[in-house]
C-alpha cells in the first residue's frame, strides 16, 4: 500500500487548507444535517479555534435540528446560526465531518466565497475547493486537532473538551478500529488540556432522559400486571384443568370435529356423548358457577376471553352438540332396535 503517497497527498491537502485557514478573514463553519458528537465537537471546536485567531466565524446548523439529542444539550452552540449571513458570499464555507455535500441539503452554502471540505469518511466526493481527507483518522476532531496545532491555536480547555466528545463518540470510546495509537495520542493531550473525562463520558453515556424513563417504568409495569393476571387465572382454574385435559382428549379441537360421534366411542369404553353433555351442563352443581334457567353454566369473564381464544374447540363443542348421537340414531337406539 502507498502509505507515503497517500500521507504525503494528506500532508499537501493540509497544507493547503492550514493556508485558507491562516489567510480567510471570513468564515461559515457547518456539518451534516442530523450532527452527531463528531460533527458538533469539531464545529465548536474550530470555531473557537478561528475566533482565537482573530477571524470573524460563524457557525450555521438547520432549525430543525433543534433540539439536539439529549446526550450534545451541554455542548455550547448557542451561538449557532439558522439563516444564511448577509454577507455569505465572502465568507469561506468550512464543511465539517460531512462526506458528501447532500449530506447538508441547504443550497445556499454552495455560495459562499469559497469551499473547503475537512473530513474523514472513505466516500467522502471531494465536492469542496479544498478538500482534506483523511480517511486514517479516527475522526474529524482528531482532524481539527491538527489543524489547530498547526495554526498555532492553544487548545483551550474548552477546545479540548468539545475535539474529546467528537474523539470518543466517534471511536465508541475507544473501542471501533478506527481507535490506533494516534487517537490515544489526541486524547492524552486533550485530557492534558483539562478535558472533564468522567464528566464527559457521564454527561455522554449516563443521562437517560426521564421521559424515557417513565416510559420504561410503564411498560415494566404493564408486564408485571400481565404475569399477575396470568398466574391469577391459571391458579383459579387450577382445579378445572384435569376436566380441560379430558376435554381435549374427547374432542381434540376443530378439525376432528366430525368423527367426534363415531359410533366407535362406546367401543373405546368411553361415555356417550349425550351423558358427556349433560355432565357439562346440568351436573356440576359443586363448580358453585351461575347458571341459565336451562341450566347451563354462565362463563365469569376469565373463561370468557379464554373460550374466544379457541374458538374452534367452541366450535366442535356446537357441532357435537347438534349431530346425531349415536344412541338416538336410527338403527342404534334401543327404541328402534327393539325387536317387536
Ligand atoms: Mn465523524
């Protein structure tokens, strides 16, 4: 791999922007639409830089992307734009952490006085005037960092503080292999320069929004109240499953529906249907349960909702109900049988 030709291809796009930098009177720093810590961490961080140097820099993200996410609402972007400065065509328009020009759909950025393009992505298109790629860095912060080392800005420690949230966001905190030697390097100097690392990763990593945490306790609760409810039913019914088991060994659900009143039950030494039902029905006087002046159990509500959940088993019930049972068939009942 070309690794000198590329770093030295690098070292000339640095140059070249390190030169913009140094001779622009005029700058717009932005991003990508829908920032991330990289992106907010090195607009602030330059911004500073810039203003440090003397040079009239603003900086410019959409409206709509305000409210930032939780975790960036301790950054310091008040001072961020939403319009385009009246003066925009002779400010230099810095794109920041942005591999692609559609990644900030704001037409009017393109007229500025010139482009210049700092950046890490692979794909990044090189849209801009000047553009710094390096697709060795962790991130752009780690970018900006040099950049700033050779402008000879002192990084303050709110420089430090806003180039570390785009160091560690971007690597996962150290953890993607984007993360090598020269990123520990940055971030060493940074914290050298008064970063608040707890702080940071806690204000990053730790503040789950209460919203958020309502909406968790919630559904925690809403789980619980089903386990509840679930075991409540099952332990009521407890006593009623061996008659269920038996159920569905008689009947075996919808499809064997028909063969239920085969004449071959009474073979298998069961009862006959007919008797079944008017166990079901009229004899369970112990189940204590209500009953229709026919005598026919009321389901409370629990069984209810549990009879509409099969209700093809319901279904074989009625069938056996209305077909023929085979001691009133004709031919076998003893009636008819009778011989006289
Ligand atoms: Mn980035």
């Amino acid at each position: 791999m070309s690794s000198n030709g590329n770093r030295s291809e690098i070292e000339i796009a640095t140059d070249a922007i390190v030169a913009e930098l140094a001779e622009g009177e005029r700058f717009l720093i932005t991003t990508h639409e829908g920032p991330d810590g990289d992106a907010l961490g090195s607009t602030l961080a330059l911004q500073e830089a810039l203003t440090q140097l003397g040079k009239d820099s603003l900086m410019f993200l959409a409206e709509k992307e305000f409210p930032l996410p939780i975790e960036y609402r301790f950054l310091p972007l008040q001072e961020v734009f939403h319009e385009a400065p009246a003066d925009l065509v002779d400010r230099t328009v810095i794109f920041l952490d942005c591999g692609n020009i559609d990644r900030m759909p704001v037409d009017w950025l393109r007229s500025g006085k010139r482009m210049l393009n700092i950046d890490h992505h692979h794909d990044n298109t090189r849209f801009a005037d000047v553009n710094l790629v390096d697709v060795g860095a962790s991130s752009t912060a780690e970018i900006v960092f040099d950049i700033c080392r050779r402008l000879g800005v002192e990084i303050s420690e709110s420089i430090a503080q806003a180039l570390y949230v785009g160091l560690i966001t971007d690597t996962g905190q150290f953890m993607y292999e984007n993360t090598d030697a020269r990123t520990h390097r940055v971030a060493a100097e940074l914290i050298e320069s008064g970063v608040d690392v707890n702080g940071t990763f806690r204000r990053l990593y730790e503040r789950v929004p209460e919203a958020k945490l309502k909406l968790i306790a919630r559904a925690l609760e809403r789980i619980d109240r089903r386990l509840r409810r679930h075991r409540g039913r099952r332990d009521a019914h407890r006593g009623d499953h061996r008659l269920r088991a038996r159920d569905r060994g008689d009947f075996g659900g919808g499809s064997r529906a028909g063969q239920a009143g085969r004449p071959s039950r009474g073979a298998q030494g069961q009862p006959p249907l007919d008797r079944r039902f008017r166990g079901r029905f009229g004899d369970r006087q112990e189940d204590g349960g209500r009953r229709t002046p026919a005598g026919r159990r009321l389901l409370d509500r629990s069984q209810l909702r549990r009879a509409r959940r099969v209700p093809q088993r319901r279904d074989a019930r009625r069938a056996c109900l209305t077909a023929p049972s085979p001691l009133s068939a004709p031919g076998s009942s003893p009636a008819t049988s009778r011989p006289g």
